[in-house]
C-alpha cells in the first residue's frame, strides 16, 4: 500500500469518527513506544535475552513501566528514580521470561 492511501485513510478516519479514535490511537502508539524503550533498558541488563520477541520485551516494558509507577508513587520517587525503578521491574519480568521459555526447551 501507499504513503497516500495511509494518509487518506487517516483523514477520512478523523471526519467519520472524530478525533477520538484518532487521540485513541495516538494513546496507544504511545504506550507501545515506552514499553519499548523500558523493555529496550531492561533487556540490556538481563543476559540471554536473545531468543524473547519484541512482544515480550513492548509487554515487559508495560508492565514495568505501570508497576514501577506505582512502587515509585507509594515511596514518593520522581523523575530519574522512576524511570530506574520501572527498567528495574520490567528486567526482573524479562528475566523471568527468559527463564521460563529456556526451561521449556
């Protein structure tokens, strides 16, 4: 397909739904690209990763980037300290992913 065909189909997209299925969009786009970028860290720190999915590590990164927001919340951590404690959690997830589909070979 087409850069033009994608362009239009998002414009005609915005006039027929409105720009909520547009921002809803844009919300998950978003979430994907810092599951990616925690996943991305934390998968530097965990060895053997080479066999997990980019699913696995966009799904890490998520739940650690949600759970790592919350612990950062309940010891009231901010900025750089939140974003450690979210790679630390998505790593610790990955590790377990990592041993888990190693254990299953």
């Amino acid at each position: 397909m087409s850069v033009l065909f994608w362009i239009l189909l998002v414009v005609v997209a915005i006039f027929v739904f409105g720009g909520a299925v547009f921002a809803a969009g844009w919300f998950v786009l978003w979430y994907v690209v810092v599951g990616l970028v925690i996943g991305g860290l934390a998968r530097v720190l965990v060895r053997g990763t080479a066999g997990l999915g980019m699913g696995v590590t966009i799904l890490a990164g998520l739940v650690g980037a949600i759970a790592g927001g919350w612990i950062s919340h309940a010891l009231d951590l901010a900025g750089l300290l939140q974003l450690l404690v979210a790679v630390l959690v998505s790593a610790a997830l990955i590790g377990i992913a990592t041993m888990s589909s190693s254990g299953s070979r």
